[in-house]
C-alpha cells in the first residue's frame, strides 16, 4: 500500500502556485483553489436541488471539485491557453489521465473505485463533470475579481470581465443564480468573500515556520483527510453508518468563522475551562453571523456544516480527528529543519493517541504517518 503516498500528494497541493506569472497580490496555490471550489461546489449543491429543483449527487459535485486537481502536484500549474493549443493538447490530457490513474493507485484497493471517479473522472461529460468544470471556471473568476479590487496587474481586471462573459453563457442554472446574486454585493456576496479571504488567515502565529500555511490550505488537507477516513472506515472497516457527504462538508468549512475572528493559538484557546468556553461561544456566535447572510434554503444545511461542524456525533467527531491529524502533519514537516517544532509534534501525537482509538487513526498512525517520518526525515 502506498497510502503515505496518497497523503503526500494531498501536503505537496499547496507547492503548486497558481496565477504566479502575472504576480497577483494574493498568492494562489491549487490547494486553496482546491479548498474554494469544494466550499463553493456545497452552495452550488444547495441551489440545484432547492432552488432549480435538480437532483444531484451532491457527494460526488463535492469530492470531485476536492480532488480534480491532485494531478497538478504532477503537471505544475499548466496555462488554459497551453492547455487549448492543438500541438499539446492532447499529450497534455493524456498525461493527466495517466497520472490521475497513478495518483488513485496510491491508495488501498477498496477505496479505488470511488478515487477515480472522483479524480479521474472529475471533469468528465457528466452533468456533475460539467458542474466541476463550471465551478472552477467560477472560482477563477472570484479570485481575479479580488485582484481586480485591489487594482493590480490590469491582466486581471481584462480576465475577470472575460470570465464573468464566459459564466453568464453557462447552461448551469444554480450557477447563473449565484453570479447573479454575487453581483448584487450583500448576502452570498458577503457570505462568498469568508470563502475568498480564508487563505488571508495565517496559522501557527508566533511559531518559527518554514512551511507557510493558511486557513485556506489547511481545510483543503483536513477535508482531504476526512474523506480518505471517512472512505477507509466505510469501505475496509464496515462503518456504513457514517454520512460521507456531512464529514465532508463539515470538514470542508470547519474553519471558515476564523476569516472574521481569525487563527486564536490554541493554546490560549485551551487555557482554562472559562477561557475555552468564551471562545466556543464566540466561534458559534460568527459563525451564525456568516450563515445569517445565506438566504433561508441556506441555513439549515450551512449551520450544520459551519456553526456544528465538530458537533457530538461520529462525524463530527471525525472533523476532530482530521484536524488534529493535519497539526501533527505540519509539525512532521517541520521537524526536518526546524528542532522547534519537535515538542510540538511529541504532544499532538500523545494527545492523538490517548484521545482516539477510531479505526482511521489507528490506520494514520501504524501505516502512513511511518511513511510521512520517513520520507520527511530520511529522505524521499
């Protein structure tokens, strides 16, 4: 098994820029691309089946727009207009594919099948694949606009105008609602730019960091992590009782309330029970604030996955898990260079381990995070 593998190639996403040759002000990396796509494929979801009044797969609209894009850890971040060239075209989509395949190979063989339609297939002519195709033509579009308001480079404000042509000629009616409302500036605009500004958020404040990291990268790879989980439990261990769907959405937007509040050291956070209990408070508080700004059909869905994303139940519980699992990552590869960071990475992994005896971390500990030390400080 080469599933250390697989969770290298989730880590390796936020080493692959995006927009670098036109030097925007915000950098851009595919995993927060990856991670704003994911959030925005939950409203697109949202829209289709209450507001067109569509069926859809929502797992699969999300798991796909999670995952599309773990071939560029492979392929760097290739030009749309390289990639439209009839001389590369076609070697180009090839080698995707090939690689797609490769990637999915990394993992256990029951979790296989379900990989590859969500990689491989990510951008198919499905209804789903084109929803994907869609969404990440959207996400361009959010992130030029950003960089357009902040008056940069004028190639974004001529991409942004472009896009925004392309997205009004789509036949994807839940997508058309939202540019519409986006372009009203208030409610899902609002609710949109958490979303947007999440890779603003810095963590691991007052820490010597030699790997950068920000909300937006981290909750692309603890949603990453929790449906690898959350698929090894279903698919190896039997736990069919788990809703694939909710761990992923809540895992996707677990930290979205800290684009207002921001990253809070935990260890503040967890200071004393007084202190812990204000800021669970305060944390409820914004993130009902964010859901406030969604129209109803909205709200009953996104205060589950924000306001209860760590709720009592075993998804909830499997957020935790992630989450904490992505801070041992971290201070795993910090350790390579960075002697600081190695208390740090002795008291996750103890707290981990007294706290959880849930198949997956029994799994992460005894087979992948061996690898990741391995590879991390041994060499590749």
């Amino acid at each position: 098994m080469k599933n250390g593998k697989f969770t290298n190639t989730i880590i390796r996403m936020q080493y692959v820029p995006r927009w670098s040759e036109h030097a925007p002000r915000f950098e851009d990396s595919a995993s927060s691309h990856s991670f704003r796509c994911a959030a925005l494929s939950l409203l697109v979801g949202i829209i289709e089946e209450k507001i067109v009044h569509r069926s859809v797969d929502k797992l699969k609209l999300l798991a796909r727009c999670l995952w599309a894009d773990l071939k560029n850890t492979g392929t760097g971040s290739i030009k749309h207009i390289t990639k439209k060239e009839s001389l590369v075209m076609n070697h180009i989509r090839d080698f995707e594919t090939e690689l797609s395949k490769e990637i999915v190979s990394y993992l256990s063989k029951s979790l296989q099948p379900a990989a590859f339609d969500y990689i491989v297939n990510a951008h198919d002519d499905s209804d789903i694949g084109r929803l994907v195709d869609a969404i990440d033509t959207l996400d361009a579009f959010l992130f030029c606009h950003r960089e357009a308001k902040s008056d940069t480079n004028p190639f974004f404000h001529a991409k942004y105008e472009e896009l925004k042509l392309q997205l009004k000629s789509t036949e994807q009616q839940s997508i058309l609602w939202l540019l519409e409302e986006y372009e009203k500036e208030e409610g899902v605009y609002e609710f949109i730019q958490y979303i947007i500004n999440l890779d603003t958020v810095k963590r691991w404040n007052g820490n010597y960091n030699l790997v950068p990291d920000n909300d937006a990268t981290h909750s692309f790879r603890v949603a990453s992590l929790a449906l690898f989980n959350g698929m090894l439990e279903i698919e190896r261990f039997g736990n069919n009782s788990i809703d694939l769907y909710k761990l992923l959405a809540k895992a996707t937007l677990h930290d979205l309330p800290e684009a207002l509040s921001g990253d809070v050291v935990s260890s503040f956070k967890h200071n004393n029970a007084e202190i812990k209990e204000a800021f669970q408070q305060y944390e409820r508080e914004t993130a009902q604030l964010m859901v406030n700004k969604l129209p109803k059909e909205f709200h009953a869905d996104m205060t589950e996955f924000i306001v209860d994303s760590k709720s009592d139940d075993y998804e909830g519980e499997m957020v935790d898990i992630a989450d904490k699992l992505d801070a041992l990552i971290k201070t795993s590869l910090e350790m390579r260079n960075n002697p600081h960071y190695a208390d740090t990475y002795y008291n996750q992994l103890v707290k981990i381990q007294h706290q959880y005896e849930n198949p997956c971390v029994v799994f992460f500990l005894a087979y992948i995070l061996h690898d990741l030390t391995y590879t991390n400080l041994i060499g590749q």
